[in-house]
C-alpha cells in the first residue's frame, strides 16, 4: 500500500512548475524552481533538463538526471495546505479553454 504523499504523476506545467497527483488523491501545480538548490539540481535547473522530471519507483518522489529529488512529503503539503500555485480544478479548467481555443481556430481556418 503506498502513502498518500507518494507521487503517482509528474507533469511540467511551465517554466519551474509541475503539476502533481499524489497517492490520496491530491492533486496541484506547484513552482519547485525555489527548491532546486545545490549541484545535484545543475541539469534539473535548465530547461531541458527540467522537461526530463519522472516518478522514482522507489522514494515516490520527483526526481531528475543525476539523482536529484525533492521530498514527496514535503510536495505533497504545499499542494494540500494552499500553497500549490492552481488546484487540480483550475489546472484542468486551463486545458479545456486551450482545447475549445484550439476547436474554434479550426473551425475559423475551415
């Protein structure tokens, strides 16, 4: 059985920015950027390297190449105490006004 912090998907939302679900559910964007701090974040702090984010299969946490990580815990309080930077709600409500944007242009080229 797995924790309710452990992560169970990754996406990035943005420069610095991921958006999170967790093992109970809760889900955000949260701006890490802050967070990588030290040699060990070098690649995770470029743009490229950022993109590279994945789920460590064993500490359930976000991690980068080169072993950096960040504490799935501590990921998991910023998203449930408020200070995530969107709720899963509002994540959500941006990709489906993209996706109508997108409907509409194609319906305008037609």
């Amino acid at each position: 059985m797995s924790a309710p912090y452990h992560v169970i998907e990754a996406k990035v939302a943005g420069r610095g920015r991921l958006w999170l679900r967790f093992a109970d559910g809760a889900a955000g964007e949260l701006d890490v950027i802050d967070r990588l701090r030290g040699p060990v974040f070098e690649i995770a702090r470029t743009e490229a390297g950022f993109a590279q984010v994945s789920i460590d299969p064993e500490g359930h946490t976000v991690c980068w190449p080169g072993g950096a990580d960040l504490a799935p815990d501590v990921l998991h309080r910023a998203v449930t105490d408020g200070t995530a930077v969107a709720t899963a709600r509002d994540v959500l409500t941006r990709e489906m006004q993209a996706r109508l944007d997108e409907i509409a242009a194609a319906d305008a080229a037609a």
